[in-house]
C-alpha cells in the first residue's frame, strides 16, 4: 500500500513538471507550488527545504547582469568577441563555442550566447563554413559554461549548505572539475562536428536559398557591423566592474580562510558563499549603474532581467517539490534502491539528464535530484562530476537557445530533422556530456 502510494506521488510529480514545462516560463514554478500543495495537505508530507540561498543568488546575480546590459555592457562584450572571431575566421567552429563558453562561465547565464550566434553564423557564412558546425557546439558549450560557472543559479544551487555545500564541497571544487571537463569536452566536440554534414556549398537547402535570394551574406555582415560599431563608451567601465565583482566570488571560494567572519559566544563564523554572492553581485549592481551611467528602468526591461526573475519562480516552486517528495519518502528510496545506486553512480547522472530534459533548467534539476542523491550516501565529489548531467535539454530542439540557433542559421544547415530527436545538436551535446562527466571523474580521481 505505502509503495502504491509514493508511485501515485510520483507519478503527479512528473505530470506537474510536464505541465509546468509544456506552459513554460513561470508555469514551472506554478505547477510545482501545485504539486507542493497536494503532497502537504492531501498526503501529509512535511514540507522540504524551500531553496532560499539558490532564489536570492538569481536575484543578485541577474540584477548585476541586467546593470551590465543597462549599461551596454553586454554590447562592448560582443563587439571585442566579434573582432576576435572575425580575425579568425577559418578556426569558427573551434573558436565560437568557446568564446561562448567562456561569455557564460563569466555572466553566469545562457542567454548572452544570443548575442553571439548571429555573429558566429555570419562569420561561418561568410567563409563558407557550414553555420551548423560552429552553431551546434556553441548552443550547448553556453549550457556547459553554467556548469562551470562561479556565479551561475546552478552553481549557486549545488553549493548551498542544505546540498554539496554541507558535505564540504567548496566553490573551487566545482571549478577545478567542471572548467577543465567542459574546456576538453568541447574541443573534442568541435573536431567532431568539423566533420559532420556536407561542405555549406554542397548543401542542397543552402543552394536552393542563394537561387532564392533569400541568403545575402553582404547584408548579414551589414547588420553585425552595425550592432557593434557604437557600444556606450562607458561600457567598459561597467564590463570591469563586473568582472572584478566575479573575481571576488572567485578568490573568497578559492581561499575560504579570506572570508568575512564574526564572533558569537566565543565562536568564530565565516559568511558563507551564498551570502558573499549575494553581496557583492548586489553591491557590483549599482558601480555598474554608476560608472556606466545606466538607468535602473532599463536594467528591469531587458531580457536578462525577464528571464532571471522567471527562473527563480520556475526553481521556487519546482525545486520545493522535489525536496518535499524526495526528502518526504527518503526511507523508501533508501531501501530500495540506495544500493544500486551507490555501486553505479553512472545511474543517477542518467537520472539528472533525463530531470533536466523535463525541467529545462539546470538549477531546477539540482535543487529537485541533488537532495535524493545526498540521501542515498552518493559520494560529494562523484556528484561534482556528474554536474554536467543537468545540461541535458538539449534533447529535445524547443529549449530558447536552440530555437535561436535554428533562425540565425539562414543557410538552413543548422535544423531539426523529420524524426524531431535527430536534430543538429544531439551529437554535440552526447559528446560534450560523456567527455565532461568522465574527464570529471578522472580529475576527483587524481587530485583528491
């Protein structure tokens, strides 16, 4: 009877979490106060962990982000990445995933790859580079770079004290596993892709667009040109704070003895991670506004800011699901299959990418499967490694940055095929996540 009853709270677990993704947005976090409302008052569970820390480092961290891009911050950023590119163009498939990559590991979100795709198309286009090759790495090198990131919601997430956080895993750990797992895994995934697909002038959808008119390479490069001529000439200054900001939450993970402290009764107490994020991404907001002269209403009108705020509704009520009904049923799973998970941890990174499919949402699919980890005595730093699981969205072709690399490819070759799975990013994707989670159990096996 109990295991009939923890399958039917399962199974409206995972139909809310369909239906909150189906909706999008806000619908996750919606659906997920659903689902926390009919596991306390129809079943009787207690309530988990609501995820405090993981909403207010979104809060800091996007506000920061949303002053930089207020300031034209974000701009200048991709008028220094374009020239850059543009100076190497033949290297594009190589180069553009991982200026994206590293744009992400330092913003903390996906979404400044926007910025960049259009110009990673036009550059591939321009040289006759088949725009699949480059798009299709980059879309998912800007997903690795959360996982990498020491300001990104997921990051914030898998260190909080209540997961890896409270088993001593520092910010550096994650950084020392996933930076250098992620750096390799798209190297290896752009070799791969260089030799995926037919030359751009033997693409058969890319021909019958040029007899069209339809591609016009000359205007294309019109438009990037004119996107990054005339950047805030204080954005610079807003960019440097930034990065000072994200350098600071760098040097007091690395160095935790650094920290702030305080005395209570005799004890000393060092402020946590979470709280220096927050303070100092809050604090980095307003020298952003201030040296960059940017206006406040601005800052809550860019898309930065939208889908910040959306994310930490998506994770506030998802993610206090999951704890309710993981946490609230711990002794089952612990009976039943701790064991099998313990001796094949490989299960539960299979159990993470197929959450983060559902969820759309790295930090969710932390804050929602982290906890059941933990419970079942997975070791810390094994989940460390399996952190690039969460990045598995890719999956299905309807997650925004994907969509976005489907239209700036004008060429047609980046594209979803008649099957819908068999799309141009499913390889990219497999590769970097086998690469990045077995580099990342190899590097916790050699320096810890």
């Amino acid at each position: 009877m109990a295991t009939a009853i923890i399958l039917l709270q399962l199974a409206i677990v995972l139909a809310l979490i369909f239906i909150g993704a189906r909706i999008g947005g806000i619908g996750l976090g919606i659906y997920g106060m659903v689902g926390v409302f009919i596991l306390v008052f129809l079943f009787g569970l207690k309530p988990g962990s609501m995820p405090i820390d993981v909403m207010f480092i979104i809060v800091s961290v996007i506000t920061a982000a949303a002053a930089l891009q207020a300031a034209g911050g974000l701009d200048y950023l991709v008028g220094v990445a374009a020239k850059f590119l543009r100076k190497h163009p033949e290297k594009i498939t190589y180069y553009g995933p991982l200026v994206t990559w590293l744009f992400c590991i330092v913003a903390g979100t996906a979404h400044t790859c926007y910025s960049l795709l259009p110009i990673i198309s036009e550059i591939a286009t321009n040289s006759k580079i088949r725009p699949e090759r480059p798009l299709s790495v980059a879309t998912i090198a800007a997903s690795l770079g959360i996982t990498g990131s020491p300001v990104s919601a997921a990051t914030a997430a898998i260190i909080s004290t209540d997961l890896l956080g409270g088993q001593g895993v520092e910010l550096k750990d994650i950084m020392l596993v996933c930076i250098p797992a992620s750096l390799v895994a798209i190297l290896v995934a752009a070799f791969v892709q260089n030799r995926v697909g037919v030359e751009l002038e033997d693409d058969p959808v890319y021909q019958k667009r040029v007899a069209k008119g339809i591609i016009n390479p000359e205007e294309d490069s019109r438009i990037i040109d004119e996107m990054i001529k005339n950047p805030n000439p204080r954005a610079k200054y807003a960019v440097i704070a930034f990065v000072f900001g994200v350098f600071l939450i760098v040097l007091y993970g690395s160095v935790p003895s650094i920290r702030p402290s305080y005395v209570v009764d005799g004890v000393r107490h060092f402020i946590t991670m979470p709280q220096i994020i927050e303070i100092i991404m809050m604090s980095m907001a307003a020298v952003i506004l201030l040296v960059g002269k940017a206006s406040v209403h601005h800052a809550v009108k860019g898309n930065v800011f939208g889908a910040g705020m959306n994310a930490m509704v998506a994770i506030f009520g998802i993610a206090w699901m999951g704890d309710t009904f993981f946490n609230g049923n711990l002794d089952f799973f612990k009976t039943h299959i701790a064991s099998i998970v313990t001796e094949y941890p490989f299960l539960f990174a299979i159990a993470l990418f197929f959450m983060s499919i559902m969820l759309f949402s790295q930090a969710a699919t932390v804050r929602t499967l982290y906890p059941l980890g933990i419970g079942l005595g997975i070791p810390p730093l094994a989940l460390v490694a399996m952190f690039p699981a969460v990045n598995g969205y890719f999956f299905l072709p309807n997650y925004p940055t994907t969509v976005a690399a489907i239209n700036f490819d004008r060429t047609g070759s980046t594209r979803i095929g008649r099957f819908v799975v068999n799309h141009s990013f499913q390889l990219a994707g497999f590769i970097t996540t086998f690469v990045s989670i077995g580099l990342g159990y190899l590097i916790v096996q050699l320096l810890y």
